[in-house]
C-alpha cells in the first residue's frame, strides 16, 4: 500500500535524447509527488514535484506527467545533457511528513 | 543561508564501538528526518521527528539505533553497538512542517564504514 515502484534501475542515453524514468503507486491518500536528483557524493535534491489535481508539470527541460487514474507518474527530461548524469527518485506523501520514496534509477547520458 | 549540516562526513569504526552521527537542520524548519542509504535497500527512512517529538520510529531497525532531539535544531543518531550491516550512508533532512509541499532538504550525508 505505501510502496512505490520505480522503473528502469538504469538509463543510458545519448547527449541531446530524452530520459524517461516512470513511478506507479498504489495508496490513493498520496496527493504530493516529488522527483528528487542526487549525485555522486551528495544528498538527495528537490528537481520538481506535482500535485494530482494537474496532468503536467514543466520546469525548463524537466516535465513531470501525472495519470491518476493509471496512479502513475513519470520524469521526462529533454534535451539530456551529461551533466544530468546522477540518480533520481521519484517520492510520494500523504497528508503526514513521511515521504516514500522509489528504488532510484541510475541515469547515464553519453556525450 | 546553510543547509543541513552533517557531522562527521565519514566515520570508520569496529563493531562493537558506538556511533554518533549529529545533524543541524535548517534555521527555522520543525520536521527532522534520518534516512539510511544502501545499494541493496535504497533510501530508507529510519526515524522523523515534528516539532523534537518523535512521531514515526517505524523504521529504526531495531534497539541499538536511538535518536534524540535535544533541542528544535540539533539531533543525534545513536548506533550502540554498531555491528558491520550497519555500514551505509546516513542522511538527515529538514523540512518546514507547515508549508503546503514541505520539501524536504537532506543534508550531505555520513559515510560510517563498520569493519
């Protein structure tokens, strides 16, 4: 009920493709769903998040597509650069403080 | 302005010895969390805490693990004895309780290698 099922485990993409990372959930009490990045060596970083009352979300080549009714939600990032080389977890919370987070996908774009 | 402060970054020790790992969360925020990272687990979450009061423990693994809130911007994990499986990496996060998406940030992180 509180899991979130986080897929590929891992993405190789070619510099100037796009990465796509999909999340499925199954508890409909979650109304708040971020996408965090994290690099080598470093904490976990806010990229963007999405309520469910929205399909999209776009903050520059960073969009977020939400289906509520499939209870999915994916990461597209345009235009990959290798600087965008890090791991990303999808998250999800309900009305308290915890958030539940994806297993992570490793993404990898080749200049 | 700081982020979340975690200290020691790295910490190597023997099992049996005990472990502290301290977190300073961002001035202002009320809700404190522990995380735990691994290849084979993912990012756990371990314990949080809203307002220094403990609300979810759920995930703390079991009785040698122990986190303290002594006061609204400091807290300790506890590891007592700490045993090899323990070896991860250990983030705390801060968050404003009272903002409508609560964005948790997470601090660098503590490298604790258990041998």
């Amino acid at each position: 009920q509180q899991q979130v099922k986080q897929s590929p485990q891992s993405l190789i993409v070619q510099k100037g493709g796009i990465s796509i990372i999909n999340c499925a959930y199954e508890n409909t009490a979650f109304d708040y769903f971020p996408w965090y990045q994290q690099f080598p060596g470093k904490g976990p970083a806010l990229l963007i998040a999405i309520r469910p009352d929205v399909s999209e979300k776009k903050e520059g080549r960073f969009t977020i597509s939400f289906n509520k009714s499939a209870k999915q939600f994916s990461l597209h990032i345009m235009d990959s650069q290798p600087g965008d080389s890090a791991t990303y977890f999808c998250a999800a919370k309900g009305s308290g403080s915890r958030l539940t987070f994806g297993e992570g996908t490793q993404l990898t774009v080749n200049p | 302005d700081a982020g979340v402060i975690q200290s020691p970054r790295h910490e190597v020790t023997e099992m049996g010895q005990e472990v502290t790992l301290r977190c300073k969360l961002i001035s202002g925020h009320n809700s404190l969390f522990w995380y735990r990272q691994t290849m084979m687990r993912g990012l756990e979450l371990l314990i949080y805490f809203n307002n220094n009061v403990p609300i979810d423990d759920s995930g703390m693994p079991e009785d040698r693990f122990s986190a303290k809130m002594p006061n609204a911007s400091f807290s300790t994990l506890k590891i007592q004895p700490s045993e090899p499986r323990d070896s991860a990496v250990y983030f705390c996060a801060s968050s404003l309780r009272l903002a409508a998406q609560e964005t948790q940030y997470f601090g660098p992180g503590t490298r604790l290698l258990v041998l």
